[in-house]
C-alpha cells in the first residue's frame, strides 16, 4: 500500500507543478508591451514587417547609384569613391538590425566588383556598411549609408 500511495503523491505533485508552471507568466497585454523594442518603441509586428519587406535582394537594389568613401584594405594610398552599378557583382549579408527613431538601421556584409575593361584593373570592395531605412508614404526607404569597414583591394583575389 505505501507504495501506491508514494506515486499518488508523486503524480500528484507533478501535476501540480505543471498547473502552477504553465500558469505563471505574463497575461498577453504583458507580453505584447514586452515585446516592444525601448530605443525606438517599435512594435515586433512593425519589425517584422520590415525584415519580410527589407532583405538582401532588396538592399543590393537599393544601393545601386549610392556612393561610398572607401580606403585601400592595405591602408596603402588615399581614400576612394565606390559607386555601386547595376551591372557589378554585389552579395549583400544583413548583420543586425536595430530600431531608430526613423525607422531601421541595418549591419551589413558586402562584397562587390567592378567589370573592368580589357585595360583596366579588377578591383574587389568588401565590409560592413550601416544603412538607415526610414519608413515614407508606406514603404522602406533607403535614407543614409555609413562606412564601418569598407575597403578595396586591387588585383584577382586568390
């Protein structure tokens, strides 16, 4: 008999517990206030529709025309120009993003190339840029482009 009655006892303290667990928590007006980001109090449905509307195909599009100060990764030489083509090899790795008080700020991973012609010299650029998106007349808008480590080399890359 005592042994039926330890697993009573048992059972029913894990019952018990399971009770207690799955009712601790937040209500969900907690949870949908928690789920709010501080620095910029934007809500996850706002994030998420901006990651289902901004991704890596989008932002390769978005930079074509845009300018860059860039500097030899050597250290070598004075700083350069990079203006993102249409036509040039580019693959965009999205980082982090964050909340601003506009919208969006996006660390991303690029790699890109020129198409050089037959007389001049392949030129490779690769590194983190930071990227402003800025919610406008209901659609992500590419508002700014900071260089965090953004460098060229010259030459074929083996």
């Amino acid at each position: 008999m005592q042994h039926w009655s330890a697993t009573i006892y048992g059972a029913a303290s894990v019952a018990a517990t399971v009770v207690t667990l799955t009712g601790c928590g937040p209500d969900p007006a907690t949870r949908a206030e928690m789920s709010r980001q501080v620095d910029g109090l934007r809500s996850v449905q706002q994030s998420q529709s901006f990651d289902s509307e901004v991704n890596a195909e989008k932002i390769a599009r978005d930079i074509v025309g845009k300018v860059v100060r860039v500097s030899q990764s050597s250290g070598m030489g004075g700083g350069n120009e990079w203006t993102f083509d249409a036509d040039e090899f580019r693959r965009v790795v999205i980082l982090e993003a964050k909340d601003t008080p506009k919208g969006r700020a996006l660390v991303i991973y690029v790699t890109t190339q020129n198409n050089p012609a037959a007389n001049e010299e392949q030129v490779q650029v690769s590194g983190k840029l930071q990227l402003d998106y800025d919610r406008q007349a209901g659609n992500w808008v590419l508002t700014g482009i900071e260089n965090l480590s953004f460098r060229y080399t010259v030459g074929v890359s083996t």
